[in-house]
C-alpha cells in the first residue's frame, strides 16, 4: 500500500508540475499546514542545496501538508540544474503566492526583474528561513528596491553577512548549544541534538533585537562525538536567531537564520526539526512538540566543497524531477572530500 501510494503522489507531483517544469512543486496535503505556500531557493556552488531544499520540501509537503515549490539553479540554455550559474535561478516570481521563503543560496546574480520579485515579497513583510550562505545570498550590483543592495541582503535582512570560517573549515564541526535564557522558544521544540560537520561561521553583527535561540561550539574533528576546542568556543559564536527586518518600503518582517545547513548538516534530525519548527513559527501556527521530520524518501547526501569540472554538471543532467518523490539522488563526491561515514549511503 506504501508503495501505491508513493506512486500516486509522485504522478500527481508530476503532474501539477508539469506547467512549472522549471521547479519542483509537491503540493501539500491535509496536515497542519495546509493552505500555506513554502518557496524554497536552491543555488550554490558549495553546500549542495539542490539535494537538500527537495528533501526539505517532501518533509514539509508530505509530513506537515505546506505546499512546497523548490527553485534550481539553471545552465544558461535551462538544459540542466547547475548550482555554479550565479545568475541561474529559475522561478523568483513563485515567490508572489509564497507566504514564507527558506533560502541557501550562494552569491547568486538575479536579474532587476526577477529581483522585483523578491522585493515585493520583502515589502509584504513575508517571513523567510535562511541557511548556511543565506548569509551571503547575493552579490553584484543590483538592489532591492533601490534601498537593499544585494550585498546588504545578509547584514540588514538574514541579520548577518559573511565574516569568516570561524572553525577550520572541513576539520573542525559544529556542535549546536541552545540559548539557555531562550531555551523554551517554540523554534526549539524537541530540538536538543544538533551536530553538523560543516565549521562553525564567524558572526558580529547581531544586536539586543535579534533572538540568539544557539550558538556554535567548533568541535575538535567531523565526528558527532569529538571534544570542544576551547580556545574557539570562548564566547560560543551564535548558530541560530531571529532577526527583525525592514523592507525596502519600510514595512517590518521577520527572519529565521541558521549558520549550518550544508546536506550532510541536515543528516541532524534536531537540525531539520528546527528548521520545521521554524516554518510553524513564522507562518503563525502552533509549532508541534516533536515535529515528525523523518526523510520521505531515503536521502544521500553528497559532501560539501566547491566543483571546478565544467563537465560536471552537463555530464549529470539533473532535472527537478529527478529529486522529487520515490527519488533518492546519489551525486559523486566534490574531489578531496574528508571521509565521514555518519550518514546514509545507497545499498551496493
């Protein structure tokens, strides 16, 4: 019967998505979050959101009844996803009936009419997630509305922009330590066990108005169980707040940010419990105690670190479709990946 079923939902995913064939769109179901829409924007060069935002979108969609529609990073002719094109994200105008977004993007490059879009959805002042480079989502010269430039999009609207590799990147892990005067926030709900092997992110901007609900402890190695480093943790760099934003137009909103959200991060089931939380939170419902945020479908996530083969991309020719459900994607390892044997791999 659950195989049944998984192959209706994925004809009828197929299906409703057939006239957005640029993006993957799961429709949501009779849970709690019906009626809410979730954008979530995949494109960077490095954390591998492009495996991630799907398998966030089916927990979401499936679990939790949001309808999900996951933007992709394009080559320049829309032949295939290819996280590398900074100016390749397809789909910006979704976020018109999106009532949040949940953004990793890195650096990307939107054109004035496709940024238009995502300055009207700050100008309704819509809640968004951001992880990992969210940080850091954009560059180049365009704005937001003539008030936010695509440089400022992280200091002014995630809280925070790129500072540095505050632990050694690919050596040193994170290891999630709540905020004990925040430590009963609905965000947190059955959030306790938060480790990611991706390096804790230097963070100096956040004031008395944002929300620090963890910080980061850099731990010795990639292994969940590895010791402290001391002399990093002192003070303990904050690894997820709330930030109040102001849009372009004035208007207030609100944004949820985490500094972890690389695909191997989110083999954490209190990570992904936290970024569901969070989805509850900003579109005003009532968060559940133990958010269920178990993988729809069986999720392999590849290692993070940039990919220089130009063939790459082209030689995998991935589509939307080939994330959405009853699929479970297996890319190679980015070259000079560190061994890390804590998460799930395909059976030989």
């Amino acid at each position: 019967m659950k195989t049944f079923l998984s192959t209706v939902l994925f004809f009828l995913c197929l299906s409703l998505s057939g006239k957005h064939h640029e993006i993957l769109h799961f429709p949501g179901s009779d849970e709690a979050g019906k009626g809410k829409t979730i954008v979530l924007v995949s494109g960077d060069e490095e954390y591998r959101t492009e495996e991630s935002m799907p398998m966030l979108a089916k927990i979401l969609s499936q679990k939790h009844g949001f309808e999900c529609k996951v933007l992709f990073a394009w080559d320049n002719e829309g032949k295939y996803i290819d996280p590398n094109n900074q100016q390749g994200v397809k789909g910006w105008n979704h976020l018109k009936d999106a009532d949040l977004m949940l953004i990793g993007t890195r650096f990307r490059r939107p054109s004035s009419e496709e940024a238009k879009h995502i300055t009207n959805f700050l100008n309704a002042g819509k809640p968004i997630i951001g992880i990992r480079t969210s940080t850091h989502a954009f560059n180049g010269n365009g704005s937001f509305g003539e008030k936010i430039s695509y440089g400022q999009f992280g200091p002014l609207v995630m809280g925070e922009g790129w500072v540095n590799h505050h632990g050694r990147h690919k050596v040193e892990g994170a290891r999630g330590i709540v905020e004990a005067k925040n430590a009963a926030h609905p965000i947190l709900k059955g959030v306790t066990d938060v480790f990611g092997p991706s390096d804790v992110y230097g963070i100096r901007r956040l004031t008395e108005k944002d929300t620090i609900l963890m910080r980061g402890a850099v731990t010795a190695t990639l292994d969940p169980d590895s010791s402290f480093v001391d002399s990093k943790n002192d003070p303990m760099q904050p690894l997820a707040w709330l930030h109040p934003y102001t849009a372009p137009n004035g208007k207030g909103g609100t944004t949820f940010c985490t500094t972890m959200g690389a695909s191997v991060d989110l083999v954490s089931e209190d990570l992904r419990r936290m970024i569901v939380n969070a989805a509850y939170f900003l579109t005003g419902l009532k968060v559940p105690d133990n958010a269920d945020v178990s993988y729809v479908d069986p999720f392999y996530p590849s290692f993070y670190g940039f990919i220089r083969d130009k063939e790459h991309w082209p030689s995998l020719d991935m589509q939307p479709m080939d994330y959405g459900l009853g699929k479970s994607p297996n890319a190679p390892e980015p070259k000079g990946s560190p061994k890390w044997n804590f998460r799930d791999s395909p059976k030989k």
